[in-house]
C-alpha cells in the first residue's frame, strides 16, 4: 500500500524544524537563536518585497513587448515561494527558502518544469517556447470531437421529409 506523501511531508517537517532548533539552541543558546529565526523572518519579508516588485516588473515588459510572461511568472511564484518559507520559523525552510532565492536555482527549477509544461495562450494559442512537445493546436468544438468508442455508425434514424 502506497503511502500519500503531503501528510508525511506534514508530520516530518515540523518534527525535523523542532529538531533543528535543538540543535541549533545547544550550539548557539536560546537567546541567538530567537534572534536568528526573527533575522530569517525579517529578511524573508524584505527580499519578498525588493525580489517581487522586480518579478513583477519583468512580467509587466514582457508583456508589453508581447512575448508571454511564462517564464517571469513561474520566477515570481518561486520567489513568493521563498519569501513565505523564510518567514515561517525554522532552519530547513529557511534553507529552501535561501535557494529559491537565487537566480541560477530559479533557472535550474525553471528548466526542468519548462520541459514538463505547455502553456496555451487564450487569445493567440500556443505561445512556443515553453515545451518540447509539438506546437501544434487543434481547437474541437462539441460538435468535432467524439470518442474512439464513439466510432460505430450511429444508429439510423427515419428520414424526414425536410432532409432532401
């Protein structure tokens, strides 16, 4: 039987940040390390802000000069991202949240989602770029699509006298 990993990943997280804290606090004291935790939570707070304007900039010119903003969106997510686990107290979110922080990291995570993505444009399609996969489009109305199990003729019907 497979074991769903969100609720592990609930029950062991928190269990490995108490133990950090131990840890840390043996090494340092308890006073060091209240201070450290409140440092990553301010320093969280403010590289959220300075990293996020910034992110959101670059969506801004990029769709300005209408190329799709796919990219700079998935880096201001992990940028939010990174914020968030700086500001909750412990030093394993912290470390994740440090990484997201840095560009070359984001490009890496960038990289390998791009290649299991495809985003579609509403307006204009398939914008490119973002898969390896064909850029090809086929837009089906109701009316164009069926089932391969729907491939049998249909079931005749009377003719009427309208269907000349």
């Amino acid at each position: 039987m497979r074991l769903p990993l969100l609720p592990l990943l609930f029950l062991v997280l928190p269990l490995a940040e108490i133990a950090g804290f131990v840890v840390v606090g043996s090494e340092i004291g308890v006073l060091a390390t209240i201070a450290l935790i409140l440092a990553t939570t301010v320093l969280g707070a403010v590289l959220l802000r300075i990293q996020g304007l910034g992110a959101m900039d670059k969506m801004k010119d990029a769709l300005r000069s209408g190329v799709s903003p796919g990219r700079d969106m998935v880096h201001a997510v992990m940028i939010m991202l990174a914020g968030i686990l700086l500001i909750l107290p412990g030093f394993i979110s912290d470390a994740f949240g440090i990484l997201l922080f840095i560009p070359p990291v984001r490009e890496a995570v960038w990289r390998f989602l791009s290649s299991r993505i495809i985003v579609v444009n509403a307006a204009g399609g398939y914008t490119g770029g973002f898969s390896r996969r064909s850029s090809q489009t086929i837009d089906l109305d109701e009316d164009d699509y069926r089932r391969d199990d729907d491939h049998r003729d249909p079931p005749s019907r009377p003719r009427l006298p309208n269907d000349l």
